[in-house]
C-alpha cells in the first residue's frame, strides 16, 4: 500500500496542460454538475465542466466525452461519477452489514467487483467508501459505513479503497476511491442528518481521522468535504481540516470535491454571505472540486480578477484534478467498449459474490433451545410478515443501479430449499409501516396449523440513508402488533429474520421469539443467503459491528466507552446499563471454547512487539467460521482511554471438534497513544490483553511496558 503518486513525465504534462489552459477552462476542471442537458452540453463544448455525476448508460457517456475532448477547444476528458455504494448492478449487501463479515479480503472483491461494473458504463469515480465512524443508530446514513469502531472502520476503509482502485487490463485503475464524508458528519448531534458537530481535538484524530489516513494510506485519490458544521467552521469551508490536516500534514496528493451543493451551504450555516464569499471561501479551505451547486463556475473568475493572488489556489487544484484524469489513464482512453457490460452486469461470478458477502454478513442473535438450523423436511412451514416476499427493499439505501427484478425473496428461497412435501403458507399479515384489513387475523390462524413460524420484518430500504433518520428504533408498530399477536395466540415456535438498515431496538424480540436472525439489507441474494443460514447449509459467523440498545434512552450506547470517576455508579435508575447486544456479537451453531492465552513476555519496551497466542476449539459437530477478537487497556496513562480497545481479530475456519492456535502482534501503533503534541507515543505502564468471541467476553492476562 502506498498513498496516490503520479510519475514525474505524468506531472510534467499537467504542468504543460495548465499553462496552455485560459482561466475559464480551469475552473471548469473544478466544476461537476449532477445533470447533462443542453445547458451543460454546451459548458462541456466550451471546456467549463470537468466532471459529472448522475449520468449513466456507455452510449451516453461516451457521448459527452466525445464532445469534452473532440469539440472542445483543450480537449480534457470528463471524470464522470456515481454513488456506487454497495454494488453498481450486482447489489451486495449494505456497508454496515457487510462490516459484519469482519473480512477484509471479502469487503475488497465486493469493492472490486463493484468497480468492474461501474467501468462498463463509464464511470471512473465512485463517491465511496464512507468511513465515517458512527455511535448513533438513529442517523440514517449508519447503514453506508462500517459502524462505531475505528480499528475495524480503518481495516475495511483501506480494504474497499484497494477494490474499488483495483487495475484493470491495461493495469490503469477501474476508479477513482473517493472515501467521505471528510469529516465527523457520522458525529451529529441526535444522529440528525447534516446537523452540527461538535467534539475534541483529541477526539477527532483519535476516532474519527484514523479511517480517512488509513484510506489514503491505501492510496485513495480523491476525498469528499462533508455537509457539517465542525467546531463552529463548516467542514467544506475548514481551512485546518481540509488543507492543514489533509494536504499538509498526511500529504495527500489527489483532490477534495464538495459534497453536493456544501459549498453554496456555507451561506445557510452563516458563514458565507452569498454565492461570491462562499466560492471564495471553498477555494481558500482547499475544496478542489464544487459538486452541483455552480458557485466555482459563476463566481471564481471575478474573485480571481479582483484577487490576482488567488491563482495559484485555482491551480493547485486543477493540477490536483488532472493528477486523477491522467492516473486513471482517461486522456489515454476516454472511452468505454458499449457492448462489455452484457458480459459483465449480474455475471454467474458476481452473483455467486454476492451470494457468499450476504451470507457472511448475517448475524444470528438468538437461537434457544438450537432450534436453528431447521429441518428440510419440516412438514408445515407459516412465513408471515411484509418483507417476506418483497423485491425492492433488500436491495438497501443507495442500490445504485440495482433492479428488483434481481432479488431473491426469502419466500422464493423458502421454497426452492425445502421438500415438495412441506406445506408452506405465506400470509403478509401487515405492510411495512400500515395495517391490512384482517391480515393479523389471517396470520394468526395460518400460525396455529403450522410446526415453525417465520417471521420476516423490519425497515424499508427508504427507512434509512440519507436524510432517514428515526427517533425510535423499534419495528414500525404495524409489525410489532402482528407479532405480539402471533405470539399471543399460538405456542408455534417463532424464527424472526430482520431486514434493516441500522440496529433496532428490540428488547421484546429478544425477551419472547425463539430465534433472531439480524439479516439487514443484504442486496440481490438475499433470500438464498438467508435460507443458507436457516437451513444449515451456511454456519453463520457474522459479528456486529455496532452495539444494540435496549431502549433509546441509552443512545450514544458503545463498547468503548471510558470510566467516570465513579465507575460502579449506577448509569440508569430504569434500565441495565448494558446493551442488548453487544459490539463483536454473534452466534454459531457451534459453539467455540478459548483457552490457553499466553504472552510472549510479561514486560517489553516501548519498541518492543508483544505476540499473544490462544487456542480455540470448535466444540460443535459443524464446520464453521470464528472470528477471533483482540482487545487492549492502558489502565493509567497521561490522557484517559476507553475501557477496552479492539486491536485485532482473525476470522479463522474450523472442521468440528478441532483446536487451533491463534497468534497475534501487537505493535507500538496498537499500544500507543497520541501524545500532547497528537504524534504517537507508547507510555510505559501496566496493560490487559483479551481475547475472546466478542467485546465482553473473553480471557485475559496482564503485561508491562518499561
């Protein structure tokens, strides 16, 4: 891994490439509009757009390249964009489930396969991943990143900016990574979208920057300013963290673009008085790129004719720009075979991709009594709820170019896994968020005749993402009436499958139903990767990557939180202070025994590695999957820590009853810590080291750093 460089003979043309430029042309390399009619056309003709977004189809774009580099007068390829969250046709689960597989290697092939399809059509830019840290389940947009911890944020931040920037055949890169929202926006207050933040210097580059740095360790090529204000200063007119931090301090070579229209935004958070003040002031904080709102192209040649001096900021970013159009090989080739992407979308390869990333990200929460795998030859089987037998909602927020024509139902999957002589029966009972004339009675009495209830509920896809978020995170109350009565009025063992975009408060689910299986928004395999699960031909593995609360009250709620000063206090006079469901998680069908934990040294210097060992063995008559978890504590040092750290894990595979020894390193970058000056410093002192299944369980030892 290395960060984003260009070659000495490509940066020698872009400095040919600038001085043969007239100021127009250059800001309209720093110009994207997210539509192309007639007007843009023109702009494009004219060399005043650089960049567009929300355009599709191969035909299409190759002719508006055609145009920005036949017609007009510079000839500079565009750099076309898209929201290539979580798949481009080929949907795979959301980043929040995804983030539950704790596999980078997966997380990397989704990422790439993604890549591969968005080239086709001629995208080269993918406004992804978000690496945004998260501690607030009622924001929307938790469901686009990789939950509350930063260790495992960064592993699957660096993961996804290598799939996505993955070579192709001619071995110039698929796309261009563009991690966001750059930064603290997953930091707003009441988990409200686009809402103030407002938190530490220490805070920030401890939890919240470690993502981004690792992302453009990995070598992401372009960043993307976020809509919030941060401290008072909103983040795409921020000075220190866009140009000091960014630039400056990490070096970063590529190019920062504005989230859509964040720059115009200065003027409604108050910090710019109009149109004129807030390009100046996205030009001066270092936004290179203006997405939408036209601010750049309406304004920045008067600011530059009144402040001559501003120029070489205009050029600074259109060389930052043209380093990603030259990297990508778009001058090489601007453009795109249209008859590839009838090999390419929804291929037998990538469909099977999809298959193994949503079956790895399921979790199962609860399974009393090991009613979970269920038998294929069960004789009578009742599927009740209003996800059961739906297309478009697994597909998730931000489903790109996703079809629900695609999508296996788990109704479908139901059928196709079981013996043509079990009687299934299928009854809605309710919609999403509405009631259906007679439809909780009908359940009710399809559930009485039944050996096994399945239950299919949660969000819609429109539940979560952007601007989505909720004040109560339980199911919505049509869903909950539907299973209270269903539990109510039979003694049918009940197993309920979650689709969701977020974690939900579920204390009554997890308190009166057999099985819970945290399913979320797993894209166009769904069904398959469920019944995999149900059925036992897929043991799950799934961690969450993000804590459950009981109850909203309890919100922010997070594994690595810090003591008070009085630590046995009680945190509520009306609820357990503890999660639901805690950070790393999640059941299997076998269950797996931690022994033996042992410390290379018990005291090692401040240079020193310390390598950790621990056996795990498979107990269960299944094969199955493990992941394996490191956590950390520095009791006392010269800025508080939390109480525990997540510093490794391994996902390893086991055959029943074998044991296996797990090694693990822990360098000077897992034990220290940012010091007065926020550079890494390893304090001496006395440190626990756990090992374990998730973050409240597991062995531990002590050790010393002198």
């Amino acid at each position: 891994m290395k960060k984003f460089v260009l070659s000495q003979e490509y940066e020698k043309k872009i400095e040919t490439l600038l001085n043969e430029m007239t100021l127009e042309e250059k800001i309209g390399q720093m110009t994207q509009f997210g539509r192309c009619k007639e007007k843009e056309i023109q702009l494009i003709r004219e060399g005043r757009i650089g960049s567009l977004l929300n355009v599709s189809g191969a035909e299409k774009i190759n002719e508006f390249q055609r145009i920005a580099v036949e017609e007009s007068r510079i000839g500079i390829p565009l750099l076309i964009g898209d929201d290539v969250i979580h798949g481009y046709k080929t949907i795979f689960p959301i980043p929040l489930a995804e983030a539950c597989s704790w596999d980078p290697e997966l997380v990397q092939s989704t990422a790439e396969v993604a890549a591969k399809e968005a080239i086709t059509e001629g995208i080269r830019w993918i406004f992804a991943p978000m690496v945004d840290i998260c501690r607030d389940p009622r924001w929307g947009r938790i469901a686009e990143g990789s939950g509350e911890d930063t260790y495992l944020g960064s592993r699957l931040a660096e993961a996804r900016i290598i799939g996505f920037q993955s070579l192709d055949e001619s071995k110039y890169p698929r796309t261009a990574a563009c991690p966001k929202h750059f930064a603290a926006y997953g930091w707003a207050e009441g988990g409200r979208d686009y809402n103030t933040t407002d938190l530490s210097e220490r805070v920030l580059r401890e939890t919240i920057l470690p993502p981004f740095k690792s992302a453009i360790e990995a070598g992401a090529s372009t960043i993307m300013s976020a809509f919030n204000d941060l401290n008072g200063i909103p983040a795409s007119g921020n000075y220190y963290l866009l140009t000091q931090i960014l630039k400056k301090d990490w070096q970063f070579n590529g190019f920062v673009v504005s989230d859509w229209k964040s720059v115009e935004e200065l003027i409604p958070h108050g910090f710019a008085n109009d149109g004129k003040d807030a390009a100046e002031k996205g030009l001066k904080a270092g936004v290179d790129m203006d997405m939408h709102s036209g601010v750049y192209i309406e304004n920045l040649k008067n600011i530059i004719n009144e402040n001559p001096e501003l120029l070489k900021l205009i050029n600074e970013s259109v060389r930052r720009i043209l380093r990603v159009k030259y990297w990508l090989g778009l001058f090489d080739n601007p453009y795109v075979d249209e008859s590839m992407s009838k090999e390419v979308f929804l291929s037998n390869v990538h469909i099977s991709k999809a298959r193994e990333a949503a079956r790895k990200s399921i979790v199962l929460l609860k399974n009393k009594d090991n009613i979970l795998p269920l038998d294929k030859n069960i004789k009578r089987v009742t599927v009740i709820g209003p996800l059961a037998d739906d297309k478009v909602n697994p597909l998730g927020c931000w489903a790109c170019k996703g079809n629900p024509k695609t999508v296996v139902t788990v109704l479908d999957a139901i059928k196709s896994s079981l013996s043509l002589n079990t009687k299934i029966t299928f009854v809605k009972g309710c919609e999403i968020n509405k009631e259906i004339p007679n439809g909780v009675k009908e359940a009710i009495k399809a559930s009485q005749n039944s050996d096994i209830i399945i239950a299919v509920l949660g969000e819609s896809a429109a539940m979560s993402g952007e601007n989505h978020n909720r004040a109560y995170l339980g199911l919505p109350k049509p869903q909950q009436d539907l299973i209270h009565a269903i539990k109510a009025n039979t003694t049918t063992p009940i197993v309920t499958i979650l689709m969701n975009g977020r974690p939900l408060v579920i204390p009554w689910l997890a308190e009166n139903v057999e099985a819970i299986v945290e399913a979320w928004h797993l894209g166009i395999q769904s069904g398959n990767a469920i019944c995999d699960v149900l059925f036992g031909n897929y043991n799950p593995s799934g961690k969450l990557p993000v804590t459950f609360p009981r109850a909203e009250g309890q919100i922010p709620i997070y594994y690595n939180h810090k003591n008070t000063g009085r630590p046995n206090f009680k945190k509520y006079i009306d609820i357990e202070e503890t999660p639901l469901y805690p950070f790393g998680y999640g059941l299997s069908y076998n269950i797996y025994k931690y022994s033996n934990l042992k410390l290379s040294k018990k005291i090692i210097k401040p240079n020193e590695s310390l390598k950790v060992w621990v056996d795990v063995t498979n107990t269960g008559n299944m094969p199955g999957e493990e992941i394996v978890q490191l956590y950390i504590r520095d009791l006392v040092s010269n800025y508080t820590r939390p109480i525990k750290e997540l510093k490794g894990f391994t996902k390893v595979s086991f055959q029943p009853g074998e044991t296996k020894t797990i090694q693990f390193t822990l360098t000077a970058k897992e034990l220290s810590i940012l010091d007065k000056n926020y550079n890494l410093a390893v304090e001496p002192g006395e440190f626990y080291v756990w090992v374990g299944p998730n973050s409240q369980e597991g062995l531990k030892q002590n050790f010393f750093i002198k």
